[in-house]
C-alpha cells in the first residue's frame, strides 16, 4: 500500500516540476493536470490500483522533468498575454 | 623601539571632525535581508488573501486562525495546493516536512514570518 504521505510528496513535486516551466500555458497545464489526476484517483481504495497510479505518477514525474529541460532550453520568445500586468 | 616611538608621536595624523559636508552615517547596511523584513500585519493580510482567492473557500469564514480541514472543510490535497500558492506569493521553497505540517492559517502565517528570504 502506498502511504498517503509519500502521495502527497509526489503530488508536491509534480506541482513543483511544473512550476518551473518558462510557457505560461504548459505550466497551467501541468498544475491543472496534477490536480484533477489526484482528485481522479483519491477514493482508490484496492492496494493494488493504489500502486499502479502511484507508479504512473512517477513516470509523469518523469516525463515532465525531461520534457523541462528541452523548454528551458528553447524558451518561449514573448510571454503570454495572461502573464502581462494590466496598466 | 623608543626611537620608533618618538616618531610616531610625530608623526602622528591629527583626527579631525568632519562637518555636516559628508553624509551622515548610513545605519542601513546594504545586502541585509532584514532591512525589508515583512511585517507581521503584511504577512496576515497576504497570507489571508491567497487562502480566501482559494475557489473552494468561503472568504467570510477566514480568520487568521482558521484550520484548513477542519474548519474550511478541505482535502489533503487542497491544503497542498494552498501551501503551494502560499510558497509563490512570498517567493519561498518551503520543504516537504515543514509543508506537511502547515495545516492552519496561524501555522502558514508563523512559517512564512519567520523565514528570512520571505518577500
């Protein structure tokens, strides 16, 4: 059985992962994405369907540190409209 | 050594007062961090307005006492997400153990007055 609080600090490292992400858009999604995938599996009560979205959040986790790397080598060249501070 | 003496009392350089032509002595020292140290009250109010734009939250029933779970009637998770939110209005990095533990208004509010980087 996967313990809650090693659930919780996964939750907290895909939310932070995807903070860091310089494009407005994919970093909403990832949060968005985090969030609702959590919310999805929260009443999962078979230990085994426990373990396997645990895994699968790990390989998010995963992909979306790789995914990082090739973002914050090619940055978006202006901000989103949503990131502008209204005059 | 007495000649060496002898000398300095010579050839020592009179210490003069200095008029109001220089500035006045600068008691801010530039790098600290805890010149611009949040107030207490600052530190409330932010926290406070990050919990009640929390969609799930009812802004009438926050108090800078308020109890997450208990009293605002949220999940693990939305308490993960507040102390998220928490982290990047005041430009921290709380650590896990330390975020585990925040699970109240007064509890976030203390964390975040008492850590030096918080702005």
């Amino acid at each position: 059985m996967v313990a809650k609080c090693q659930v919780i600090s996964l939750c907290r490292s895909l939310l932070r992962a995807g903070r860091k992400y310089p494009d407005y858009n994919i970093r909403e999604y990832t949060k968005r994405r985090t969030l609702d995938g959590f919310r999805m599996n929260k009443n999962l009560t078979d230990p085994l369907k426990a373990i396997e979205a645990y895994d699968e959040g790990n390989a998010q986790l995963e992909a979306v540190q790789r995914v990082l790397k090739v973002y914050l080598a090619y940055p978006p060249k202006t901000k989103n409209i949503m990131e502008l501070k209204v005059q | 050594m007495a000649l060496r003496n002898a000398l300095l009392r010579h050839l020592r350089v009179p210490v003069t007062v200095r008029g109001s032509k220089q500035s006045p002595i600068r008691f801010i020292r530039a790098f600290s961090s805890h010149d611009d140290h949040l107030s207490k009250q600052d530190v409330v109010d932010r926290v406070l307005d990050v919990v009640k734009s929390f969609p799930k939250v009812d802004p009438a029933k926050v108090t800078p006492d308020v109890h997450f779970q208990k009293d605002l009637g949220l999940d693990s998770l939305d308490t993960v997400e507040i102390v998220m939110a928490i982290e990047e209005e005041f430009k921290l990095e709380i650590p896990d153990k330390e975020a585990d533990k925040i699970d109240s208004c007064s509890l976030a509010i203390e964390y975040v007055f008492n850590h030096p980087m918080s702005s």
